[in-house]
C-alpha cells in the first residue's frame, strides 16, 4: 500500500527554499517511525493518519510548524511549548530547532498508541452561558400569550436563546416585529427556532 500522497511533494514544492530540506525531515521521519502513516491535506497542510490524524506541519514564509494532534498527550514540554498555536515546536527555521530524531520518533510513536487505544485529549470544560435577557417586547407578548409562554419556559436556556437572539438581531424596527409575530405562533405550536431543519 502506497503510504505517500503526491499532493504532499506538489505542497513541498512549492513550499519557501529554506522550509524544504524541513519538511522533507519530518515527513521521512514520520514514515521512519511508523511505515503505516499515511499522507493526505488536512485544512491545506499535509497530514499523517493512522488511525486518525497523528500529526501535521505547514510551511510559510519565514517559518515551518509541526504539530501533534493530541499534543498535550505526547510532547515532553522541554522539546517543545504549552502554546502550540505554532504547533507545538514553535517557529520553526531549521532542522536544528526541532527535537532530536529519536525523540520525534518517540513521539510518533506516542501518537499511533493513542489513536490505536482511542484516547482523546481532555476538553477544557466551558462555564455554562447565563441565561438570555428577554427583552420588553419579547417579554410582554408572552404575557399575552399563555400557550407561546408555556413553550418558551419549558425550553433549555440554549433554545430560549435562539429565539431571543433571532429577534434582537433584527436590524429594522418592521423586521424585529415580524420575527416577534412568528416567534409567537412557533412557541404557541410548541417549535424549537430552528424546528424546520430538526
């Protein structure tokens, strides 16, 4: 099985004089350590997949990034950075920037056993958004309306917030009013804002 994409040596390239040899580097590199990885472009910038996505890199102007999809997983913080809006190794200018061979290599490695046993990297946990603010016109309609006020009220704060939304972001008085009317004649029928495309 052909592990090599053609795109990836189309993107190398095509890629600055300075990134080529790097690029180059880690993607042999990738294959050294796992001769199952295989290529393809993810978002633009080659990929390697085995099992899902291991890593990738990106060459631009004046740097190359390589990054680890589950970096927080695999890459010793002494090799590289918290921060891997750059990918984990920063800014990258030469071979040299990057961690040894065999410690790359380690870290291929870490990467395939995770994709293999199914880890997936702990997401930080949001704080829940508060509540919309009814506004007055939203608020004083539902008063009127018993049945569009029972629907409203049984609705999650996420689904009150679709509507309140849909209504405040009118950019016309006469808008406003007409999401306002079908707004009330949706809840009175018991819809979710989005119910046509549930």
């Amino acid at each position: 099985m052909d592990t090599t994409d053609p795109r990836i040596d189309a993107y190398i390239r095509k890629a600055p004089e300075f990134a080529r040899p790097i690029l180059e580097h880690f993607r042999s590199l990738v294959h050294e350590a796992d001769p199952e990885a295989t290529e393809t472009l993810k978002w633009g910038h080659p990929a390697f997949m085995h099992g899902g996505i291991l890593c990738g890199m990106a060459a631009f102007k004046a740097h190359c990034a390589f990054h680890f999809w589950k970096g927080s997983l695999i890459v010793d913080l002494k090799h590289g950075t918290a921060d891997a809006a750059m990918g984990q190794f920063g800014r990258v200018t030469r071979i040299a920037d990057l961690p040894s061979k065999s410690v790359l290599k380690g870290y291929v490695k870490k990467a395939v056993q995770l994709n293999e046993a199914g880890v997936k990297p702990a997401r930080p946990k949001r704080a829940p958004r508060p509540p919309a603010a009814v506004p007055d016109d939203l608020a004083a309609a539902l008063r009127r309306n018993q049945a569009a006020r029972k629907t409203f009220e049984g609705f999650s704060p996420s689904q009150q917030r679709e509507y309140v939304e849909w209504i405040t972001e009118a950019r016309r008085e006469e808008t406003r009013k007409s999401r306002l009317a079908t707004t009330l004649e949706w809840l009175a029928e018991g819809k979710q804002r989005n119910w046509k495309y549930q």
